[in-house]
C-alpha cells in the first residue's frame, strides 16, 4: 500500500508544470539575481544601515504589524484593548527594535562585523534557500569572511531583554 500511495503523489514525467526537481515553470522562469560583489563596509555605508532597519517608516511598520498581532492576542493582558493598549504594544515594539538596531551597530563596529545581506553565490535553490535562513547569524570580517555575527547575537539578546523593564510581570 505504501508504494502504491507514494507512486501516485509522485509527480508526473510529461507534466509540463514541473522541472524534474519539482519546481513549477513559474519559479523556474523568474530571473536569477546576481550576485553582489562584497566590499569592506564604510563607516556611512553602516549608519545608512543602522537607520534603514531602525530609524525608518518600514521599521516603524514593523512594530506596529507586530503590535497588531499582540494586540489580537491581548498581550501583555495588563495594557488592555483599544487605542491605548496598541499605542504601547506599538511603542513597546519599536524601542525594542531601536534597542536592537543600536547594540548591533555599535557592536558590529567595535568587533569589525558587517551585517548586510549579500545574495548568495549558489546556483541550487536549496543552496540560496540556506544562505537566506542562516543570513541574520553571520557576518563578514573586514577582509570579507564569514563568521558568527557577535553582534547580531547580543542585539537580539538586548531586544528581548530589556524591554523586561518596561513591560507589565506578567
């Protein structure tokens, strides 16, 4: 029986929706991006960085899609529904994301860490697929390798941490 079940969800030869590696002909035709060449990051290059991911509308909308989502929740329970829970879930949220994009701009710059996000040089999708999920833990040294990311590590560590301080015990 269980030959006969996997025989039947395997994907058909003549299908012409699938490549033999099971993607369908929409992905396969999307462009392959290219990928960047690396460059010793510059000290404007970081804080361009720095206020992409923490000083910006998309980071301000970040919070507040996260807040909506505690919100649902009602979570904490002690800030309660309506106008002025959201306005500190929101709150909440963003010196969150400001305490984390702060530790980890200082820290990439005291431990020579680069943390923006190169395309991957892989040609496999699960090649790119890997450098995409392992992206937030490595960083590159000066001279361009690759390495846990020290800074990223302590920013999220400080992200949830100490908010504790403002944030309701339960």
């Amino acid at each position: 029986i269980t030959a006969a079940v996997c025989r039947a969800q395997a994907p058909v030869p003549s299908d012409p929706t699938l490549d033999p590696t099971g993607l369908p002909w929409a992905i396969r035709a999307l462009p392959k991006p290219t990928p960047e060449p690396w460059q010793k990051i510059t000290p404007g290059q970081r804080w361009s960085h720095y206020q992409q991911s923490t000083l910006s509308g998309f980071a301000l909308l970040g919070s507040a899609t996260g807040a909506a989502f505690s919100q649902a929740l009602d979570s904490p329970t002690e800030w309660g529904q309506g106008a002025e829970g959201y306005g500190r879930r929101v709150a909440s949220s963003y010196g969150a994301t400001i305490i984390n994009g702060t530790i980890q701009f200082g820290t990439s710059a005291l431990f020579h860490e680069d943390n923006r996000y190169f395309r991957s040089t892989a040609t496999s999708f699960g090649g790119r697929f890997g450098a995409v999920v392992i992206s937030p833990f490595v960083a590159r040294n000066d001279q361009g390798g690759k390495r846990f990311s020290v800074s990223s590590f302590l920013g999220g560590a400080g992200q949830s941490t100490i908010p504790l301080a403002w944030s309701p015990d339960s």
